[in-house]
C-alpha cells in the first residue's frame, strides 16, 4: 500500500503528522511519502520518504494557492493508494485527488470553533468566516472517504456527516519519557510547555507567580508579540525563565527539573472538549499537572489522581495549587507517579497506532 500524507503548514518532523502517523505506518510495512512545504529538501527519514514541494511562505493567500498547487503536484507524483490531509486548506483538492485513490481527512482542531479565538482575524468577521468555514468543511468531509479526528468531540459532529470516522487521540510516544530521571533542584520550578498566548493562560500564569515561592520555566514561542509586551510588564514576570521555542531534548530537561506542569487554558469552545497534548507529557514525564476545572479534564485528572484543577482566570487559585505542590514534595511525587501510570495504562500512542493500522487497513 502506498501512502502520502500532505501538509501546507507543518513542520516536516510534525510530532502527530510525522513521528506518529506516518513512522507507525511505515512501521507496518506500508509505502509512506509526506509531502511538505518548508523548503529543505527531500530525505528519508524513519521509512518515511520526506518530500519538499516548495519553499515555506508567511503570506497566507500565498499559500492556500502557491503552495497548495506544489503540495497536489508533488502528491500526484507519488501514485498514492491512499492520500492523507492534514490541514483544511487542502480540502480543495478532495475532488482531484478522489479520482487517484482513497483521502482521509485528518481534522486536528474543531477548525469553526478554533477561527473564533484566532487573534489576526478581526473579531467582527469571525463569526462569518467561521460559519462558512464549518459549511465549506462539512461539504467536503462527506466526499472523502474517511476522516481521521484528534478528540472524541470532533469526531462526534463528523460522524453526522460521514460514515467512516475515526477518532485518533493524540497521546504521547511514551519513548520519548523513558529516559527523564527527575533532577531536584535548589529552586522550586514549574513549567508551562507550548505555544503561547492570552487564551492559553500566559497573563494568568505569569500573575500567578507574583504569589509563588518558586520560578516558572516557559518554553514556547508567543503567537503575538504585543502579548509577549504585555506578559513582561506583569507582576510576576521577574519570576518567568522565558526559553523560547525548545527541542524535544530541551523539553526533556525541563520536565526533569520541574515540579508540576501548567495546562490552565482559558475555558472558549475551542479548549473545553480539547484533549491537549501537553497535559498527557506532563502525565507521561512524571509531573503533577495544574489544569483548568473543565469537566473532560477533571474528569481524567481525577480518575488519574494525578493534579489539581482549577479556576484558569483565578491566577491566585493558580498561585495556591502550585504553592501546595511546592510545600509538599511527598504528594507531587505522587500525584506525578500516579499520572504515569495513567499514561502507561490508558493514554500512550501504542493503543492510538492500533486504531491507525486497523483504520488504513479497513
């Protein structure tokens, strides 16, 4: 079976797109091109034939025409049994590339929801754009033949629409935390990994840490840099170790040198339902995690016992559950073993590859 994966916007080494989906299904003996936009050229990497069909571009209409064109040539190219898409863009090219093979459609975000909290759209228009958005998706995800979703909330509305779908949760390769052998430091950390901005909590955690005995490690790069303005101005701020955006090497040992991981996203439409990656790293990498109290992830935390939910706008309440876990070593340790073993048992890439494979297969 040959397969190509197809993406205008992600990185080539893509965690969920390359590390995951494209290595497992090569790992089964499969045939594996992905095409990419970045301009570095084609390699082989993990089985996976990598191939680069233009160089990258910040101008958005650019793109979604420019590079989308390159993206369906090279695709074409490969004679793929099965295409793969990975992001909305590309749903314009469903008619053509039906008439080659099989497409699935891999729907990362709840796309409607995710336009109505994105900062460069002016908020008057978003609305409009996300509704005509929700159509234009909908239109094309009956016509494909299956759809791949990253949240049992997004597959829910997609199986209205088409009947073969399948949720692949994106949960953590758990060889990528085998090695972190936890380093106690003399000064008590916490750590935030991912992007940044104001609806993933970066005003509220950096407030927070005016009221915290402790620094907070903050690895990532911020979407808008009037925020990152604003962020340096808080109280707090002389508290924040800011990385910039780290490798996983570096996140490796930044996990190693925490206490507890923030995941205190702000409670839009877009989160509530969301299962974040980074919430399951913390888990994985043995870190007590402090999350916002939306009923989903209470839900796991508490089954998990393994962090403390809270108020995500509270940055006080924030304050009080690090400074708990910071106190009591002897409890974040067990709240943190405890996530590990969730992970372990219930929420690791291996059971997600099954459902892959099984999905390709059928």
């Amino acid at each position: 079976m040959i397969v190509t994966h197809l993406t205008s916007v992600h990185p080539r080494y893509d965690t969920r797109i390359f590390l995951k989906e494209c290595t497992s299904l090569a790992r089964e003996g499969m045939v594996v091109n992905l095409i990419v936009a970045d301009g570095k050229g084609d390699e082989m990497k993990n089985d996976v034939q990598i191939i680069d069909a233009c160089a990258k571009t910040v101008n958005r209409l650019k793109r979604m025409i420019c590079t989308v064109n390159n993206v369906y040539k090279r695709a074409l190219s490969t004679q793929a049994d099965i295409f793969h898409l990975h992001d909305p863009e590309l749903l314009l090219l469903v008619p053509f590339l039906l008439k080659r093979g099989k497409v699935i459609y891999d729907a990362h975000e709840d796309l409607p929801r995710q336009i109505l909290s994105k900062h460069w759209i002016p908020k008057p228009l978003r609305f409009f754009i996300s509704f005509f958005a929700e159509k234009i998706e909908d239109f094309y995800a009956h016509k494909v033949s299956g759809i791949i979703t990253a949240t049992p909330f997004i597959a829910k509305r997609f199986k209205q629409i088409n009947e073969d779908v399948e949720n692949i949760n994106n949960f953590p390769l758990l060889e990528e935390f085998k090695n972190i052998e936890r380093q106690p430091s003399k000064e008590n950390f916490a750590c935030y990994v991912g992007g940044i901005s104001s609806i993933r909590g970066i005003f509220e955690m950096v407030r927070a840490m005016e009221y915290v005995d402790g620094k907070l490690l903050l690895a990532g790069a911020f979407a808008d840099p009037k925020e990152r303005e604003i962020a340096q101005s808080l109280p707090g701020w002389d508290k924040v170790i800011e990385l910039g955006f780290c490798d996983r090497k570096k996140i490796n040992e930044i996990f190693a040198s925490s206490m507890v991981g923030l995941v205190v996203l702000h409670p839009i439409e877009n989160y509530i339902d969301a299962l974040p990656v980074k919430l399951f790293e913390y888990m994985a990498a043995g870190l007590p995690v402090i999350a916002s109290n939306f009923p989903l992830w209470r839900e796991i935390i508490d089954s998990a016992k393994c962090g403390i939910c809270v108020n995500p706008l509270d940055p006080k309440q924030i304050a009080s559950a690090v400074n708990l876990l910071f106190k009591d070593p002897e409890q974040a340790l067990r709240l943190g073993n405890a996530g590990k073993i969730a992970t372990i048992s219930d929420y690791n890439w291996v059971l997600e590859e099954k459902k892959l494979v099984d999905f390709y297969r059928r």
